[in-house]
C-alpha cells in the first residue's frame, strides 16, 4: 500500500460525535512519541480530560517494557487519549483492557478477519501482532494526573516495510485482509467505541468490560509461559480477577495472581 495523508484535525472533530474522547483532537504529520507529548501536556497541565493526540508518524513511538514502535508515516494508526478517571488508581489498569475492547471493536467492524485480544495489552490477526496498546499513568504531583492510553495499529503496511526482526511476528490489516484501510474511518471508529467503552467505565460496569474481553481472547484454558522481569512461570491460563490481573494455575496447582508480564508462549 502506498503511504496516505491524514486529513486535519477539524474533520475528525466534526465527524465525532462523542461525550468524552476527542473533546478536544490535534492531529501532527510527525512527533516523537504521542504518549510523550500527552505526558508533556500534564506536566504543563494542559492536557485535558479526552485529548486525542494523532500523529502521522513517530520518531521515538514507544511500546511496553522499553521496547520502541515501528512508526512508519502514511501507514499506521498512531494515536493517545488522556483520561482522568476519578476513582481508586487500583482500576486504572482497567482503563487499558477497556481501549482493548474499544479498539478491538473498531477493528473487527472494518477486518473481515476477526482480530483476539492477548493479555494484557495486545490485539493479534492471524496468529500475529496487529495493535499494541500503552497506558502509562501520570501521577497528579506533577502537572495535573492523569490516565494516557496510546494506540498503535498496523494498518497499510505490507511486509516489507517492517524491519527484518519484526516480519516473523507482526502483521497489518492489508497484510492479512488483503484490503487497503481507510485510516481516518478507523480512528473515528476507534474514538467512538472509546468513548462508549468510557462511559461504562465511569458507571462501573467492570462485570460487563471483563466479560467482553474475555470473549474475545482465545488464551484461556491453554498453557502459556509468562515473563515477569528475570522470572518466568508456566501454567494455565483461567481468567482475568475484578481487577484485570492474569489468573494462572501453575503445575503446582497454585493460583497465581499477575498485575504485569508479558505472555511469550500459548500453547494452542
Ligand atoms: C506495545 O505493544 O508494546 C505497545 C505499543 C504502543 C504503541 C503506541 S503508538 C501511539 C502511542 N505512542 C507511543 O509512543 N506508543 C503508543
């Protein structure tokens, strides 16, 4: 697929029609990090419940545990929100499944092929990595608080414009599909479903978001192994706890309780 431009900030704002997400929207051909830039926002307090920052492309996109996000320009979905959920920071971790299930809902309305959620933060297409999601939380001693959930997807790219590591393991939704993405309907679609996931969050409707995740995710009940730091453990996969912590059998029997990690193997 040939690199596309994004429209300008105006018409995303006047095609959404949402409570929270997007209240306010800018829209940039190049950043260095779009988390970044929110964090800068509350530093100088001036990120605002339901920014939505959008960039064309990244020179330094970050993913989870340091690792940095290919940002081509003209191919992929790059984009933050701030939040400021009131509320006990324990559920704030709860804010990253629901952009799962938002985002994930934007996907499978456009994809033929249906995408599944890995815990915690992943969305995969046919067996690979499509979209990776990173909530980073701002405490309020600097700046204003605040909740910045940053959205990457694949969208255009074909594959040889991922780097030679990252073929084996990532995919795009032209890859897979086999169907070019209109970028600008997919981040609508992405801000609308946010912002409807949003409001049940606000009202506490945690029973219904874990449900929705665990519908979409194919990892429980499968062995996985899981590194946390220099520790890893096998098991089983059993569920999410009220919390959206990863609940694991170990061979032992024991159940293991997991507010980070990353899922390296499941056993299909
Ligand atoms: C991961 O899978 O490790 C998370 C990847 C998150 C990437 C997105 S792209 C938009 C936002 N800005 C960043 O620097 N990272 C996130």
């Amino acid at each position: 697929m040939a690199p596309t431009l994004l429209p300008d900030a105006d018409l995303f704002k006047n095609n959404l029609d949402t409570l929270v997400v997007g209240r306010e929207l800018q829209v940039f051909d190049a950043v260095n990090s779009t988390n970044d830039l929110a964090k800068d926002y509350l530093r100088k307090d001036q990120g605002t419940e339901g920014l939505v920052i959008i960039a064309d492309s990244q020179t330094a996109g970050r993913g989870r545990l340091g690792r940095s996000w290919f940002s081509l320009p003209g191919l992929g979905v790059y984009l933050s929100i701030i939040f400021k959920p009131p509320g006990p920071p324990e559920r704030f971790p709860l804010l990253t499944l629901m952009a799962c299930v938002a985002t994930l809902e934007a996907i499978n309305e456009i994809s033929p092929l249906k995408g599944t959620l890995k815990w915690p933060n992943d969305i995969y297409l046919g067996g690979k990595k499509l979209c990776g999601l990173l909530g980073e939380f701002h405490p309020p001693n600097e700046g204003s608080g605040g909740v910045i959930v940053g959205i990457g997807i694949n969208a255009n790219q074909n594959a040889s414009h991922f780097p030679e590591e990252l073929a084996p393991i990532a995919t795009s939704l032209f890859i897979e599909n086999k169907v070019s993405v209109d970028r600008t309907t997919l981040i609508l679609s992405v801000l609308t479903h946010l912002d409807h996931e949003y409001e049940g969050f606000l009202l506490g409707n945690d029973a219904a978001l874990l449900k929705k995740w665990t519908e979409n995710t194919d990892m429980f009940g499968k062995e996985i192994t899981l590194n946390r730091g220099s520790e890893q453990f096998q098991g089983t996969a059993l569920r999410l706890d009220p919390l959206g912590r990863l609940v694991m059998r170990s061979h032992e029997g024991q159940e293991l309780v997991f507010e980070s990690g990353e899922i390296t193997h499941i056993r299909h």
